[in-house]
C-alpha cells in the first residue's frame, strides 16, 4: 500500500512538471513572459487586425497588439491600438505603423517602418498611423476597372478592327487577279531581262571583264605605289624645308647683312641712275653718229687719224 502511494506521487509530480513546463513555452512562445514597452497608434478601420497581431519592424518581430479600444469623438470613431513592443527596442518618432499584409493569403500585422529621425519615441508616445492596404479589395477595384475598360474600349476596338480586317479581306479577294496577273507579267519580265543579260555577257565580254578587272587591280596597285613615293617625297620635302629653316636660322645675320648692303647698292644705284642714263644716251648717239659715219665712208676706219694729244 505505501510502495502504491509513492508511485501515485511520483506520477503526479511528473504531471505537475510537464503542466508547468508546458505553460512555461506557451508563454515564451507567446511573448507574455517578456518584458515590453508600451506604444500607442490610431486607426480609423482596423479590419483583419485584434489583440495579439504580430507587430514588425521592418520584417523583423518585436512585439504585438496588447489592446484595442474605440474612441468616439465629433470626427466619429477612431481605434486606439496599444502595442507591446520589446523591451528597449528605439524607434526613431518620424516612424510609422502600418497595417499591412506580407502575402494575399497571410495574417495582418503592423509593419512599424523606421524613420530618418535622430529623436527616438519614449514608452507611452503614439506611432504614425497609415490608413491599411487591403490587397483583395485593391484586386476588386483593379478587375472592376479591367471590366469596365474591356467593355467601353476594348470590346468596341476588336469589333472595328475585325471589320477592317473584313474589308481588306475582302479587297484582297477582288484585288488577288489582277495582282497574279501582275506577278507572272513581272516574272516574265525578269526572265526576259536574264536571258539578255546572260547574252551579253558571253564569253568574249567575260574576258574584256576579266581584263578591265585585271587593269584596274594593276592600277590600283600602281596609285598605291605612288602614294607611297609621294609619301616618301612629302617627307624629303619636309626635311629639305627643316634643313632650310635651320639654315636660315644658322645664317640669319650674313643674310640680313646682304640685304642690308644690297638695299646701300640700290639706293646708290638709284641716285646714280640719271648720270647713267643720260651718259648712254650720249653714247648711243656717238654710236649713231659713227655709225652713220662709216656707212658714207667705210674707209674712214683706214684713213682715219689719232686724236692728237691735249696738252695741259
């Protein structure tokens, strides 16, 4: 009988310490056992949200909804959300809580995205709140405008533009003759125009083409050989003007000396020009005059006699 009441004890502490243990991990894996600060954030509609919505920071999970509470004013009635956030978690005060969905088939939460803001929010500050993204209703609105735009413009366009399709099919239908009629004219054309051109290019043409290729592949190989003389010409050439320049350079001063003395000789010239000028003049007449002289008497060249001496 004792050795039974032991067994009973030794079962019932067991179950004792898995209850304790299990309450234990619900409350862990719940949060309540951690310690939180308190945060505060208004909704006008709170839809798909209630006490115990994940809260996420930038995806990350740091607490969730402690308590929802209406609140009635002139405005009408807006919902007073307070958020059990991790224990020392800094929130910059330009961030904002949004209800947001991570998926069309997920659970709600409130999305706390960070702001820029070197200030951080105290426990007890109210977060931002923005109006919620409802995914389903937003599909709603989209196919009720993809309805809306395939009956007022889309239906109307396939229907004008299988008209128009009908209307060339139908042009197509009348226009078919005459354009085969038009392809064999033209296709007979074309053989026409093969047949004259393999005639004239016979075997004697094929040759003079052979040639005209032959002598311009020659000349073209010539004009490159030129270009390349001219090139090495266009160089000589440059040398040679270097070489001048330098010699120049080198000789400036016996140059400028030249024309220096060149410009004395001119200007003496010029003021010496009238006495030569009229000095032959004088002997052009002396030239005429014995010249007229030994045309009436040659012999005067024979006869002639020295000029006698002037004495002084």
């Amino acid at each position: 009988m004792k050795k039974d009441h032991i067994n009973y004890f030794a079962v019932g502490s067991f179950v004792l310490a898995m209850l304790t243990l299990l309450i234990a991990s619900l409350l862990y894996i719940s949060g309540q056992g951690d310690a939180t600060d308190a945060y505060h954030v208004s909704y006008a509609d709170i839809s798909g949200i209630h006490n115990g919505t994940t809260v996420t920071y930038g995806g990350y999970k740091i607490g969730k909804i402690e308590n929802v509470e209406p609140v009635r004013n002139a405005q009408g009635t807006r919902y007073h959300v307070t958020l059990a956030v991790r224990n020392g978690w800094t929130i910059p005060s330009d961030s904002t809580a949004q209800i947001a969905s991570p998926g069309i088939l997920a659970e709600k939460t409130i999305e706390i995205r960070e702001g820029k803001s070197k200030t951080m929010l105290s426990p007890g500050d109210e977060i931002k709140g923005l109006p919620a993204i409802d995914m389903m209703a937003m599909m709603n609105r989209l196919s009720g405008e993809f309805e809306q735009l395939a009956d007022g413009d889309i239906r109307p366009l396939i229907s004008r533009l299988s008209h128009y399709l009908n209307d060339i099919g139908d042009d197509l239908n009348r226009k078919i003759p005459d354009i085969t009629e038009g392809t064999h004219t033209l296709l007979a054309s074309l053989n026409e125009s093969a047949m004259r051109l393999n005639e004239l290019i016979n075997t004697e043409n094929r040759q003079h083409l052979h040639s005209l290729f032959k002598n311009a592949n020659e000349m073209s190989e010539s004009l490159i050989t030129l270009t390349r003389h001219l090139n090495n010409t266009g160089e000589k050439v440059e040398h040679l003007l270097d070489q001048t320049h330098h010699l120049v350079d080198d000789n400036s001063g016996d140059i400028r000396q030249a024309v220096v003395d060149m410009r004395k000789s001119l200007e003496i010239l010029s003021q010496n020009m009238n006495a030569i000028v009229h000095n032959m003049n004088a002997s052009a007449r002396n030239m005429n005059e014995f010249t007229h002289e030994l045309r009436r008497n040659p012999s005067i060249i024979i006869n002639s006699k020295p000029p006698a001496d002037i004495k002084e």
